[in-house]
C-alpha cells in the first residue's frame, strides 16, 4: 500500500522548568497506513543541549501526537562528516530503493552540519526496511555545501515519492548573498560499486535533474 506522506506544520515543545525535561521538538515528517501514524521529528537527545537528532515514533491513527519522543532514529554520531553534528529536518517517503545493492522500503532526507551552528548545511539521506530503522546512513552527502563554511548552506529537503525509486526532491539553497528554493528529480536506484566508494553524490549527480531553481 502506497503511504501518503502530510506536511504538519511545525511543532516545538520546549520546557524551561527545572523539574521538567529540557526538550525541543520540531520539524515532523509523518507517514500513515491508516491504522497507524509513523513521525519523525528532530529533537535534542540530551537534556538542556542543543544538538539535534532525528526522533521516531508510532501513535494509533487519529490520535495526536503529544510528550516527548523517546526512540532515537538517527544520531549525528551515525552521520559522516557532514552531520557530525546537528541531523534534523527529516522528510520520509516510501518506495522501492536500492543502495549499493541492497533493497530499501524507506528513504530519509535530513539536513546535517558538522559545526555547532546555523551553518555549513548538507542534505543527506538514509535508507530503511522498518520505520522504526535500523537506519542505514549514507556517508556522503546528496547535495553538499557548495558555499563557504560561514553559509547557511544546503538543507530542509522535502520529497514525495513519484514512482518507485523517483523522487521529487525540494531544498533550501542558502548562499552568502541570496536564499532560494530549488527542486530535483532524484532516482535512488544503485547497484554495488556505481557511486563509488563512500556515497550516493556521484550517483545522484548523473541522475538528478534540476527542474527549479
């Protein structure tokens, strides 16, 4: 069955008392098989630090989503070098992926950042059989700074699953003068070796057609 993916709008909850945990929600991705909902949201893995993860959760269907978030997805930890820091604004869609040979239900788009700032931004993305993960991280990045390291950078990706492994692919563009949407047709379809050791960029750099910018 094909899950349609919602965008909900933004939704940070952040507790300063003392007695409470420190946490900050924000930025869900939600997938729905109709009898559940699956949510991914980016929030801080330890209390009162401000570095972002990326959060699953599963609720019954219909029902809302409140608390906290307490299964960790995708740590920066399990980045490369490119999100070795912050990981967050996840987009999930499902389709039919293969990644250096392997076959994946589900994709997941992130920004990340090595730095502890709103800076040097990446899209990377991350292959899945379960929504609950094991998530298997690409080293790489799918679209990578091309600005200096003080720029915003390249982040907050959306997508939607076309067809199969076609993906239209949404991002920030964030440059030291200008801010900009920009838009690509991406197919994650690879066998063993074809981009190269370490990541997907050489691979999505032959099949990624910009169609906005």
């Amino acid at each position: 069955m094909r899950w349609p993916a919602f965008a909900f709008p933004l939704l940070i909850l952040l507790t300063a008392c003392a007695k409470e945990p420190r946490r900050y929600v924000y930025a869900p991705s939600v997938l729905t098989d109709y009898q559940n909902n699956y949510t991914w949201t980016c929030s801080n893995l330890k209390d009162g630090v401000i570095q972002d993860s990326i959060f699953f959760t599963k609720t019954p269907a219909g029902e809302m989503l409140t608390g906290l978030p307490t299964t960790l997805a995708i740590a920066p930890s399990e980045a490369g070098q490119w999100g070795s820091f912050h990981v967050c604004d996840p987009s999930v869609v499902q389709g039919s992926f293969v990644y250096f040979g392997d076959a994946f239900r589900y994709a997941m788009f992130v920004t990340g950042t090595p730095l502890n700032a709103s800076a040097d931004n990446s899209v990377g993305v991350a292959f899945s059989n379960e929504p609950a993960g094991p998530w298997t991280v690409a080293p790489a990045p799918v679209i990578a700074n091309p600005f200096s390291l003080n720029a915003w950078g390249e982040g907050q990706p959306s997508v939607v699953c076309v067809d199969g492994s076609r993906v239209l692919l949404a991002w920030s563009d964030g440059g030291p003068t200008l801010s900009r949407t920009k838009a690509a047709w991406v197919t994650l379809a690879s066998q063993s070796g074809e981009s190269g050791p370490g990541g997907v960029s050489a691979l999505l750099g032959s099949s990624a057609t910009t169609v906005c910018a």
